[in-house]
C-alpha cells in the first residue's frame, strides 16, 4: 500500500502541491487525473522518491520513501517500475540492451538475458524480431510497450504509469489501456497511473483529481460519471465553467 | 533603486555559491562512486576513444602551428641581438610547459567538453537519467565516471602529441622557413628543457581533462528547460571549462614550476 501524507511541494514560490492525502490501495489500479501542470508528473516522482516533496510523508509499505537516500533509496526503487511519459529509452542501446539493461549491469551476459528479454516482449504483445533495432526505428506505441517490457524485467510490485497514452491515437490507447489492465490482473501489481485519458476509467478500480495542488475527488472509477462532485463533474465533461480554472475561455 | 541593486547583488552571491556547492557535492558523489563501485571499463574505453581519437586531429593541427608561429615570432626578437639558438628552447618550453596544456585542453573542451554536456543534457530532459535511477542503476558509476576518468587520461596523450607537434612545427619554420642550423635548434632543446618540465605538462594536461569532462558531465547532468536548457548547458560547459582552465594554468604554473 502506498499513503501519501499532506504532501506539499514547491518549486521556488510557487506551490505545485498544497497538501496531498491519499491512500493507494495494493493490488488495484488507481488514477490520478487532473489538468495539465497540475504537478501530476512531480506527484508520480514524488512517490518513487525521485523528487523530494517540501514537506509530508510517503509511505511504501510503512517505510518512508522521502527519508531514504543512497542504498536505501536505490534498494526502494526494487519494489518500482516506472513507465515514462515517452519512454525514456536510452537512444544509444538496441532494444535488447534497453530491456535487458538491469541484467546486463548485473553481469548477465546478452546471451543468459535474450531469453528473458523475449518472454517480456511477448507480455507486452511484442513480437521478438524487433531486438536489434534501435528506439528510433520503433512508433510511438511499440516504444510505450518496450518502455512497459523493460520495466517488468524487475518483475516490480507497484507500476507508476505517466501519461502511457499521451500521443498515440485511439486504438493504440485502447490496446495499451487493455496490456496495463492484463499486466495488473495477470501480476497484481499495483499501479498508479496519471493521465488526461478518460478512457483509463474503463480498466482503474480507482480515481483521484488533482486540481491546484489538493486531491478535489476521489472514488471508484465506475462511479465517477454518476458522481456529483463538481470537480470531477466539471472535468470528465470537459466543462469550462465550474470549480476548476480554466486559463482559456471561449 | 538601490534596494533593487543589493537585491541584484546579493541573489546574484548566493546564486555563485549555490553553483560552487552543487558542483562540489556532484565532484564529491563522482569520487565517492570511483572509489566505492566497480568502474565500468567498457564506458571508460568508449568514452577514452570519443575524447581522445576523435579530438587527436585537431589537437595535433593547433599544436603543429602554434609551435611554427612562436618559431617565426621569437626569431624577430632574437635575431637582433644574434640569439637564434634561444628560438628550439623558447619553442619547446613554450609547448611543454604551456602552450602544449592549455591549446590541448580548450580544443578538447571545444569539442568534447560541449559533447558530453549535450549527451547527458538530452538524456536528462528525454527522462533517461531518470529512467536509469528507477531501474537501479547507479547513474553516477554509469554515465560519470567513466567519462571523467576517460578525460584525466587521455588529456596527457593528446597534450604529448601537441607539444610534439608544436615543437616539430617550430623545426620545420627554423630549418626550411628561416634556414637556420637544424642542430642549433635541438641542442638547444637538450640543455634547457628537463624532464620535470614534460611531467609538469602532463599534470597540467591532466587537471585540465577532469576539469573539461567534469563541468561538461555537470552541466550536462543537471540540465533543465528543455532543448533551450540543452543548448545553454553545452554554451556554458565550454565558457565555464575554457576559464577555469585558463585560471587554473595560473597556479598550476606556479606550484609546478614556481613564480620564476
């Protein structure tokens, strides 16, 4: 279980995050939506103690991510997987050296890790061809999946997804959508993932909307289009009038 | 007025000072990480290669000529008072000591300083240095050291070729330009120039690559902004680099080789 405890967080004067609480439960696939620039990134980043938070506490499994450092942090970082916003691929590696980068730091020849790269591609609907090439070669949607690959190879316990479909077009969201929805049923991972897709609610047991820098929702996805909290009203609609400020009127 | 003066002073201190700590912790974690993880030798030898072979054309061309134009100037001076035979030791002191160092380290931060400054700048606004964190990888043992390492290294052999080079260049003015006794050059070179003299430059051409490599790894490192913060960080390791190897040459000449 992850609990975030009144987490605030600033960058200079200005305050991303005003006092953040919520409760992550194990084993279920809980979404974080909310506008852009709303610190939804940072929160994710936050959670995995990339970004320290100002103040407040975020507890892994009791532990206390934002006091951990060095070893400890790198040894947290275990129970993670993250999936970046465009992947996050390193440019210089083939796609096998991108999956298999944490066996290969860990003295697993390219040989012992192929095997395991390729079982990860299959989970991700890959075909296994594709090891040789380089990110360059691969769309946008095949580049979010080898992302998804490389992070199952640390068989992780809890997923934080960025935006996995920021980008790609509908039918790719939809295909990505179903693969985190199959990967937290088939593994029982946890997974927190931010995005802007209302579609997610289709697969999330949980949402939670982040709007100037509070938790202004939070519920069972199959409830939100019955809720009547304006927040969350204002944005699955996509309403410019309501609580959530809008910078372009029409 | 002049609050908003102070004000200007004072955030531009604590804006130095917060630069000098944040690269001191970052030189301190490269330290700490040399010592206490295993060195990737592959990224060494990738990185000695991209450093090193890659700038070894430029700094044999800057070295050749800067030694044939110290030939032809110090002969203006030396011929009116018939003291030629000075011109092989002015030439080869010069390179050893100075010129061989310094020219070295300012291509090498030109070229390879700026590289690693727009490799590492890339990785961290495309989320790759993150993405190594969160895979458990130690991003410091893994994409800083080795290029540091590799820039204390390779700096000596490339200054060696320059002073080399500029000492060559300045034989081929003195014999084919100027028509002078070719072994006036190079007696001149054997009496004056001593072994300290080569192993001071070396020092120096070493100082100078951990300097190079390290504001380019740093800048580079903590890059933010966007393309626009790529190209500032690469702009500035190599403004940064070029002066603090300029200021560092100062008192490196004097510990190595005293005030005299």
């Amino acid at each position: 279980m992850i609990e975030l405890i009144d987490l605030k967080k600033s960058f200079d004067d200005k305050w991303v995050h005003k006092g953040i609480s919520l409760v992550i439960p194990k084993g279920q696939m809980t979404v974080i939506i909310g506008r852009s620039g709303q610190g939804k990134s940072v929160l994710l980043k936050e959670i995995i103690g990339l970004i320290k938070p100002s103040s407040g506490k975020v507890l892994v499994d009791n532990v206390d991510i934002t006091k951990l450092t060095g070893r400890a942090l790198q040894n947290m970082f275990k129970k993670f997987g993250y999936v970046f916003q465009f992947a996050a691929l390193l440019d210089s590696l083939t796609i096998l050296e991108n999956i298999a980068i944490t066996l290969l730091e860990n003295r697993k020849s390219l040989k012992e890790a192929e095997p395991i790269v390729k079982e990860k591609l299959a989970l991700v609907d890959l075909p296994t061809n594709i090891t040789n090439k380089y990110p360059s070669e691969l769309s946008g949607g095949m580049r979010k999946r080898v992302g998804l690959a490389r992070t199952l190879i640390t068989n992780p316990e809890i997923i934080l997804y960025d935006e996995p479909t920021t980008g790609l077009d509908p039918i790719t969201s939809r295909i990505i959508h179903e693969l985190m929805f199959n990967m937290q049923q088939k593994l029982n991972i946890t997974s927190v993932v931010v995005s802007h897709d209302v579609e997610i609610f289709n697969y999330a047991d949980n949402v939670a909307l982040l709007d100037d820098g509070k938790i202004r929702y939070y519920g069972q996805a199959k409830e939100v289009w019955q809720s009547n909290n304006p927040y969350i009203y204002q944005f699955v609609r996509g309403l410019p009038e309501g609580p959530i400020k809008t910078e372009v009127k029409s | 007025m002049a609050l908003r003066f102070f004000n200007y002073i004072g955030s531009s201190v604590i804006r130095l000072f917060s630069l000098i700590g944040s690269f001191t912790i970052f030189v301190l974690n490269s330290i700490k990480t040399l010592f206490s993880t295993k060195l990737k030798f592959h990224k060494f030898i990738v990185q000695s290669e991209r450093i090193g072979v890659n700038s070894f054309f430029i700094t044999i061309i800057t070295g050749g000529f800067a030694g044939a134009v110290l030939a032809i100037q110090s002969f203006k001076g030396f011929q009116k008072f018939g003291g030629e035979e000075f011109i092989g030791p002015v030439v080869a002191l010069s390179m050893i000591r100075e010129l061989g160092p310094v020219l070295t380290g300012l291509m090498v931060s030109g070229r390879s300083g700026s590289a690693i400054a727009a490799e590492l700048g890339a990785m961290r606004i495309s989320e790759q240095i993150d993405a190594l964190k969160t895979l458990c990888i130690d991003t410091y043992q893994y994409l800083v050291v080795p290029r540091i390492l590799a820039g204390i290294f390779v700096l000596p052999f490339l200054s060696l070729f320059s002073m080399i080079c500029g000492i060559y260049g300045g034989y081929l003015i003195f014999t084919h330009i100027l028509g002078l006794n070719p072994d006036t050059y190079t007696s001149g070179i054997k009496e004056f120039v001593e072994m300290w003299d080569v192993i001071g430059g070396l020092i120096k051409a070493a100082v100078f690559g951990f300097i190079l490599t390290a504001i380019g790894a740093y800048k580079g490192y903590r890059t933010d902004g966007g393309a626009m913060g790529v190209g500032i960080a690469t702009t500035q390791s190599v403004v940064i680099g070029s002066i603090l190897i300029i200021i560092s040459n100062y008192f490196l000449a004097v510990i190595l080789f005293g005030p005299g």
